[in-house]
C-alpha cells in the first residue's frame, strides 16, 4: 500500500474534473478524495497499490473530456490507511 498525492493545474475545474477522478478512483478500489482548490487547481490524495495508484495519476494527467491539463506535481508516500473509500470534497 502506497499513497499518492497529486496537484493538477489548469482548466480543472467546472469540467467535472473532480466527479471523473471520483469514479476512476472507486472503479480501481482506492481510498482517498479529490477536492478543487481556491487558485484553481485539483488536489487529489489516495491510497492503494502501486499499479492502481499508477493509473489513477494517469487519468489525472489528461483529465475528463473538457479538461485541459498545464502541469501536474505528484509525489508518493507510504500509506496512513486512513481512508475508506473516495470522496469529492468540496
């Protein structure tokens, strides 16, 4: 198990960027949540193995149809387990 926190940057929000990332992360069985940010950005923090948390920073770097992705900073931790399932947060 290893966490993964991933900051996303350019027109991510208002484009569903969040709900998407949502599905994706319960569709793989990660823990976490997603949440937009007040510069604009998307933050995600999630837990999982390695190959699934892979994918999901995957989705992330393009993001949902109508979004477009500038940048994405990403970094890897090890796991606190403290999720049970993902969220958006708003």
């Amino acid at each position: 198990m290893k966490r993964i926190i991933i900051d996303v940057f350019g027109r991510v929000q208002g484009v569903f960027f969040r709900h998407n990332t949502q599905k994706v992360a319960q569709k793989l069985g990660l823990g976490g949540y997603v949440k937009n940010i007040f510069d604009g950005s998307v933050h995600i923090e999630a837990e999982g193995s390695q190959e699934k948390l892979e994918q999901l920073l995957e989705f992330a770097k393009k993001g949902p149809k109508f979004a477009y992705v500038e940048r994405i900073e990403y970094k890897y931790e090890n796991a606190t387990s403290e999720f049970i399932n993902f969220k958006c947060k708003f």
